[in-house]
C-alpha cells in the first residue's frame, strides 16, 4: 500500500472512530444530570469494556497472543493502562460534574497540540523532532476551538467551576497521547506486535487496579450504581471504549512511524466537538450555537484541511519502504 492510501485510510479511521468517540461526552454529561457518582462513571466504562474486547478478541483468535505479551511486559500495560485509559476516563468523568459536554469535547482537543509536544519526550528516535507545520496548524486549530467558546462561556454561572474544569480536561488531553504513544514505542522495543484491538484490550487489563479503587469509592460515596448508570456505562464502552477507542488506536497504528501523520490523525478528533454538540442538541435539547461557534468551527475546518493537505504532499514524497526478503 503507498504512503498516500495508508494516511488517506487512517485519516478516515480517525474521522469515524471521533463519531464514536463523542458519545462520551455525551454519555457522561447525561449521567452527570441524573446524580450519578462520577467514580461509577469512570470505572465502570472499562469494566464493560473488558470483557466485550475479551470477546471480539477471543474471536479473532488473539486472545492468547494479547495475555502472553501482557505476562511478558506486565508493567508496561499497567503503567500505560493506568495513565492513558484509567486517568484519563476519571478525570473526564470529574469534568462532566462542573461543564457541559460541549465544552469538555472542545477543551479536550489540547490533545491536538499536547501529542506533538509530548514527541520528544516519548520517542527515542527520528519522531523526536518536533514537526513545525504540524505544530502551527494544530495551534490554529486550537484558536478556532477557543473562539468556539466564547459565546457558550458567558452562559457558564461559576468561573471557578469552569476552571477546575478546563485544568481537569487539559490533564486528560495530555494522558491520552502520552499513553497511547508511549505504549506503541514500548511494545515496538520489546518486540511485541499488537493490533489495536489487542492493545486497547492490554490497557484496559492494565488499568484495573485503578478500576478497583474507583469502584470502592464509588460504592462508599453512593452505594451500588444506578441501573440507568450501568445502561450508560455499557453504551460508552460499546460505541466510544471498543468502536471509538480502537478505530482512533487502529488510525494512529497504519501511521505510528510517520509524526506528521499522528499530528493529522489527532486532529481529526476535533470532529468530535461537531458530533457532541449534534448528540447534545438531539438529547438534552441543547441550542444550536451562535456566530461565535459557527466562526471558531470554521477555523478548525481549516485547519484540519491543511493538515490532511500537507500530510497528503509528505506522504507522496516518501516512498513505501522495501521489505526486505530472506
């Protein structure tokens, strides 16, 4: 396959697995309306997501292959797991009590910029460089997001909630990348070849011990969940843990040796925003945004064309590497 189809493929990816990845958003902020304990929130997302992996892996007749490189490299699926699918699921869970899922989708598009920043400190070779384009474009797509904002803020009562909630958000926007990459860098060292179903499985095994916690706190604060919650906590983990979380895994795999690549994929979770505010506006009744919105979104459409514009133009100046024969 040459470069173009494979970033032209995993763009497409990202696209679709940002629809899924949305109902997050969503989900969370419904629970939120309807007094649900954000530690059952957080843990039980994975929970569900564990087994339902488990089986389409088992399926697939990886299952085996997954456990064994989980026994070879235990630490790494728990320390990744814990940072990259338990932090980040606690500390969306916590945003979701102090703003609206709109605004939790948009803050979290710092992912953006946060994974290209992050390069230097996750990658021992040439993806340590720091694309510049990349960076500029992921700026301007942030400043859109920014605008995007504006309008709704004036509509949000306690600034101090609004903070806690953006500082929360940015720690999930940077645990997310960071997992993520980190994971594919120590897999490739050890010489551990994984899918992306495998590996969201792995992290979702790895993150356990903090599900556990999460889920004794959950049961002191509030008791048992809500059946309500447990019904929202399954619909994540199906359409944004398995649908959402493995196709963006799937996206930034096909390009995981190509930073301007990772760089454009990110970004296309910015469609995540468009999607939430659709999902918000058909469950919860939200009003369509205003002209701050529709600029600030306009931004972030430009910037994501010539993200995929220039990842498009490196891609066809790299040729596909030669395998090697025997």
């Amino acid at each position: 396959m040459s470069e173009q189809r494979k970033v032209l493929k995993a763009i497409l990816w990202g696209i679709t697995a940002s629809l899924f990845l949305s109902s997050t958003f969503i989900i969370n902020s419904l629970i939120s309306g309807t007094g649900g304990h954000w530690a059952w929130t957080a843990a039980l997302r994975s929970l569900f997501l564990i087994p339902i992996l488990g089986v389409v892996v088992l399926l697939a007749g990886q299952l085996k292959a997954t456990l064994s490189a989980i026994r070879q490299a235990p630490v790494t699926f728990l320390k990744w797991g814990i940072i990259g699918f338990g932090c980040l699921y606690t500390l969306l869970a916590v945003a979701s009590l102090w703003s609206p899922g709109w605004m939790v989708a948009a803050t979290f598009q710092i992912n953006i910029l946060a994974g290209i920043l992050l390069a230097p400190l996750i990658y021992p070779d040439h993806r340590k460089v720091i694309p510049k384009k990349a960076l500029i474009i992921s700026v301007v797509i942030l400043s859109g997001v920014f605008i995007m904002q504006l309008e709704k803020l004036t509509e949000l009562h306690s600034l101090r909630n609004t903070i806690l909630s953006i500082l929360t958000v940015i720690a999930g926007a940077i645990v997310w990348p960071l997992g993520n990459r980190r994971l594919m860098v120590d897999l490739e060292q050890k010489g551990l070849h994984l899918n992306a179903l495998q590996r969201v499985l792995g992290m979702s095994i790895g993150c356990l011990p903090l599900l556990v916690i999460l889920s004794i706190t959950g049961f002191v604060k509030s008791g048992p969940p809500t059946l309500l919650q447990c019904e929202s906590s399954f619909l994540s983990a199906l359409f944004s843990g398995f649908l959402g979380g493995v196709g963006f895994y799937q996206a930034t795999q096909i390009v995981s040796r190509n930073t301007v690549a990772l760089a454009a994929i990110e970004a296309t979770q910015a469609f995540e925003i468009l999607f939430t505010l659709i999902g918000e506006i058909v469950l919860k009744g939200a009003q369509f945004p205003g002209g701050y919105a529709q600029v600030g979104f306009c931004v972030v459409l430009v910037g994501i064309s010539v993200h995929f514009r220039n990842t498009w133009k490196q891609a066809g100046y790299q040729p596909a590497p030669i395998e090697k024969t025997s």
